[in-house]
C-alpha cells in the first residue's frame, strides 16, 4: 500500500488537531510512501504552522534514497509510528484485522491517531475492523479513514459511501472532523 501526498497531507491536518504534544499514530496497513521532494517542499510552503524543527527534519527526508513512512509521521511531529498487517512488513505488528486484536493478540494499547489509509477495503470482516479502530484510538484521539468511494471496480472487497461514516459517527458518538472525496 502507499503512503501518497493526499495521506500525508491529511496526517499534517490530523496533528494539527492532536491536543497531545507527543503524540504516537498506528497505521492499519504497512505504507510504502510515494512522496516526492517537490511534493515535500509544497508541504513545507503551505504549512506555515511548521516549527524550525519539523522544517529542517522534512529537509532531510528530501536528502534521503528511501525514508519510511515513520519518518515521515517523525518529521511532522508525531512522537511514534506504528503499524499493523498481516505480512508483518516494515515491522508491522503481524496481526489479522479480521479479528478482535484486543482478544485474539490480547492488544490494548491506544493511539492519539489510528488510520485505515487503503486497507480497510481489503479486509472481508468489516465489523472487526472498525472495532480495532475504535479500540486502540484514545479518547478523544482521531480516527483518518482514506477509502475508495467511486471507481475502483476490482479493488478490495469494499467501497464506501460517505453516509455509512456519519452513520457510524452518530451510532458511536464520534464528531466528525472532516469529510471530503
């Protein structure tokens, strides 16, 4: 899967709304990131609320061959990066999203931010799915959910309307952040 300019953007957006200074992001899915240094310069223009730090640590990204997407979620300010997928790449926690990862791998532990960046539509049990988001996002943590909508015939199992996330938000008690195609 790949980690691509409109999911680093949105991660960008996501720290902004973080209240916690340090905080740690999961990643439902191993990324790959497809980030150019014309695309990481853009990111540097446009986000005026970037410290000297989170500046000069995306600099060096553009230096680098190949940078993971934990250096990237790094540069932006999150304390840690981890991920979860079932091939273990990238030292993914080796976990099914078909299953309750907090009863199947006795899992507990909670993140300020949870993504499901492309790969909740490849997983058949959306049900546990969206229980593992729910489970390991804090309170008052965010969960980013970038899936296919329109098409994408013969990709994953799944597409998703926009209305089945208000749905879920109103039957969880969620707020909605954001939405947008």
């Amino acid at each position: 899967m790949t980690f691509n300019p409109l999911a680093a953007q949105n991660i960008i957006q996501c720290k902004n709304i973080i209240e916690n200074p340090k905080p740690k992001a999961m990643d439902l899915g191993s990324q790959t990131p497809t980030l150019s240094n014309s695309f990481l310069d853009f990111i540097i223009k446009n986000n005026k609320f970037l410290d000297a730090s989170q500046v000069n640590m995306i600099n060096r990204l553009k230096n680098k061959t190949d940078f993971s997407t934990k250096d990237f979620f790094k540069s932006v300010g999150f304390l840690d990066y981890f991920s979860i997928d079932i091939n273990g790449a990238y030292n993914s926690y080796k976990f099914d999203l078909n299953k309750d990862i907090s009863q199947t791998y006795k899992f507990h532990e909670e993140f300020d931010l949870v993504i499901n960046n492309g790969t909740g539509e490849h997983i058949f049990n959306q049900y546990s799915v969206f229980l593992n988001m729910h489970n390991i996002t804090k309170k008052d943590g965010l969960m980013l959910n970038i899936l296919p909508f329109i098409d994408w015939i013969n990709h994953g199992f799944y597409n998703f309307n926009p209305i089945f996330f208000g749905d879920l938000a109103a039957s969880n008690s969620y707020q909605i952040s954001k939405i947008s195609f």
